[in-house]
C-alpha cells in the first residue's frame, strides 16, 4: 500500500512525465538519421545521458554465426574496447539477455552468474552494475545495449530498465530503417552502374553491318540481364586483298556481369588478332592461347564461329571453337545444311590448335544464320525448347526477304515462342544473305545492307 501512494505522489509523477517526455525527445532525435553509424552512436549517447551511465556499448548481430560484435562503446574504456570485438553467442549477460529476448537489471555485476569479467581484466575498468536490453525487429533480434555504472555510484533502477526499454524499442525501429535505406541506396547504385556496364557492352555490339558487294548482312543480340556473355562482330578478311569481310559470333558460359567482363576481353582479343595477317585457324589459336590465362581455372569458357566469305571468289571460310554450326538455307532446293567443323571451346585447352575449313560456291538467294544457342533452347511456360526445327521454318519462310527482314521474322518467332516466359539466356543471330551465284563480279552494296535490328 505504501508503494501505491509513493506511485501518487505528485512529486513523483512530475519526475515520472518528465522521464516519458524526455524519452519521446531522444526517441525522435533518434529516428532523425537515416546514416546507420550516426543512428548507432546517437542511440548509445542519447541512452547514456538520459540514464546517467558511465559507459555504454552496442552490440549487433552477426547474421552467420549469431554471435555479437561490438559496434558502439563509449565512456571511460571505450578506446580500449576496440570496435568489431565478439562476444560469442550467449556470452555474459549481454548473451543471455541475447538468447533470451529480455531485458536484464543486474545491480552487482561480480555476484551475478551470468556476468563474464574478461572485459574487465582486458580493459583495467570495474564493472558495477549493469542494465541490458534486447533490439528487436518483427520478433527478430538485431542486437543488444547495455549501460554500465551510474555516474555517482548505486544501482541503476526498475524505473531505468523501463526506460531504456522504450528506447531500445525505438532505436531497433530506427536501426532498421537506417539499414534498409543504406541497403536501397546500394541497390539503386548497383543498377546504376549495371546500366552503365550495359551501355558499354551495347557500344560494343556493331550499330549497323559494313557494307559487303554482293551480300546483305543483319545481326542483334539481346541480354537476358543487364549485361550479357553474347557477342558477335563483323571484322576485316583474313586476306587484306579481298573486298569481303569475316563475321564472328561467340557465347560465353553463364550470362550476367562474369560472362560480359570475359565477352569484352574475348572481343579485344579477337580484334586485335584480326587485324594481323594470318590464317582463320591460326587466328583462334592465338586468341586461344590467350584467352586461356583470362579463364585460368575459373571453368569459364567461350565458344566462337568465325566466318570468313570471299564474293570475288565465292569461298566460305570457316572454324568452330565449340560453337554450334551456321545454318545454310538454298531457296532453289529448300533444303538446309550446315557448315560444321571440329575444334574446342575457348579457354578450356591453351595448346590447342584450331582448322580452318572451307567451302567454294554459293548461290544467289542462299542466306546463312549464325547463332547462339540462347534461340534454339528458349522455352514456353510449358518448358518446352523452341529448337532448330522451328528456326529452320522461321528461315524458310523468310528466305525471300531482305536480310534484316529475315532477323526480325527469326527474332519475332522465338519471341512468340517464349510468350511471358522470362529469358533464360541471352539470345544472338546474325543473317547474312547472298544476292548473286559466288565468283560473279560483286553487285553494289543494297541499301538494305546497313540494317541491324535491336
């Protein structure tokens, strides 16, 4: 009953609505920062000066192992207790208050149980008494604040406990929000730099087909992310003498970032040696043995076919890296064939020497797809793969249209195909279509030759 009355006391209750209002003060001051450092030791300095603590420290969760790191410490020691210290998990009374989810008034430290005095001996200071709350989020525990020792001596009080209860439950509100600000303010750069990157590597893809007497050429790549392991260019004619032009057309294992950062050191390897006299085969074997030490043992691995055609003669020249064949439609016969070929995938063996093989004749109105197997294994919502066959058809059906024409039929077929189905991988084709019987004098470039569909 005397304790009822002591709770009446006007003087009392005064003291006690001064508390809240100073509470709901540090709690908004608190929740005004959305810097997760600054909210931290602003919830340490508003909690030690409203409690009159000597010392104080914040301990977060570490997510792997569950144990606690010290984030925060200020007061006597704090220069002692240095900043990323673990408390393993249920620790003293900061873990138990931890595994527990409570808080904890402990009035003499060294009679308590639960009280680890390593901190102690570590740091010369003397633990008296000890208040400890848990910061929780959504029944999730972040984290755990202690306030150590009252300036002046004795006990911290129910009437503390109760307080620092109401701001640890404000400042687990505000640690949250700080994070999750913190964690969007990354994302939104990540996507920045990721359309950066991917600006970069569409700089990289041709803006429009060279213009080659006697044939008509389209090409596009689209990425299933951002960025993507897809590449294909157009490149000069391994002999500097002809007017025709060589198109390679590559796929890096995976996609994302790690498959476009080795397309890009693929491509400046492939151009760099294109630009020096040589053979096909022993082109793709000095980029080979380059692009091994990129791959190193990472698995990662490109494959790559280089198409060399030559109108004055009519010569296709050709090597495979693991790719698959270019397709060969003849409107004349309706037939298709492939132009195949042996050799392995890029990076996998650094020794490995690259054949060229060749094919002579082409005839007016023939049109050869390269691509990436991103087309022929898109899928539908019912799983099932969009295939050579229906490219085939896709080709056929096109063949007696202009070579972008053809693309943009192939490319809207797939699409169709897939529906809503997300991409799975990222998709290439490169058209390339003749316009007169190979060995006749080459015809004019057709306007229709500077077209790459996007």
């Amino acid at each position: 009953m005397p304790e009822a009355l002591d709770d009446l006391d006007p003087a009392h209750l005064r003291e006690r609505v001064e508390s809240l209002r100073r509470c709901f003060e540090l709690c908004a001051l608190i929740s005004s920062s959305i810097d997760v450092d600054d909210v931290l030791e602003r919830i340490m300095t508003a909690s030690r000066q409203a409690l009159d603590a000597e010392t104080c420290s914040l301990l977060l969760t570490e997510q792997e192992t569950g144990d606690l790191v010290f984030t925060v410490a200020q007061g006597p020691v704090a220069d002692k207790l240095p900043k990323g210290h673990v408390l393993r998990r249920g620790e003293g009374v900061a873990g138990w208050v931890q595994l527990n989810a409570q808080p904890v008034l402990v009035p003499d430290a060294y009679a308590d149980p639960r009280f680890n005095p390593e901190v102690d001996r570590r740091t010369g200071y003397r633990t008296r008494t000890i208040m400890c709350v848990p910061l929780a989020v959504k029944n999730r525990l972040i984290g755990v604040a202690a306030l150590i020792n009252k300036n002046g001596g004795g006990p911290f009080t129910g009437e503390d406990l109760e307080l620092f209860t109401i701001i640890a439950a404000q400042a687990s509100i505000a640690i949250d929000n700080a994070r999750l600000h913190q964690a969007m303010l990354a994302k939104q750069r990540m996507e920045f730099e990721l359309s950066i990157a991917a600006s970069i590597q569409h700089d990289f893809m041709p803006h429009s087909p060279p213009c080659v007497p006697g044939f008509e050429l389209a090409g596009t790549s689209v990425s299933c992310d951002s960025t993507g392991g897809d590449y294909y260019d157009y490149l000069p004619h391994p002999d500097p003498a002809c007017t025709g032009l060589s198109v390679a057309v590559g796929d890096v294992s995976g996609h994302g970032i790690p498959a476009a950062l080795l397309m890009a050191s693929a491509r400046a390897l492939i151009r760099a040696r294109a630009s020096q006299p040589g053979m096909l085969g022993e082109m793709l074997s000095d980029v080979n043995r380059l692009m091994s030490r990129d791959t190193g043992q990472s698995g990662r691995f490109m494959t790559l076919f280089w198409l060399a055609l030559d109108p004055a003669s009519g010569t296709l020249a050709f090597v495979r890296a693991g790719h698959d064949p270019a397709l060969v439609y003849n409107p004349r016969s309706d037939s298709f064939s492939e132009l195949a070929g042996k050799g392995l995938p890029l990076g996998v063996e650094s020794c490995y020497g690259y054949e060229q093989a060749s094919r002579h004749g082409f005839e007016k109105g023939e049109v050869i797809v390269i691509g990436t197997d991103g087309v022929w294994e898109c899928r539908n919502a019912a799983g099932e793969m969009y295939g050579k066959d229906r490219l085939r058809e896709a080709v056929a059906g096109s063949a007696n249209l202009h070579a972008r024409d053809i693309l943009q039929a192939c490319m809207d077929d797939v699409e169709a195909f897939r529906g809503k189905t997300p991409r799975q991988d990222d998709l290439t084709i490169v058209v390339l279509k003749c316009l007169q019987d190979g060995g006749q004098e080459p015809q004019n470039c057709n306007i229709f030759n500077n077209a790459t569909v996007l």
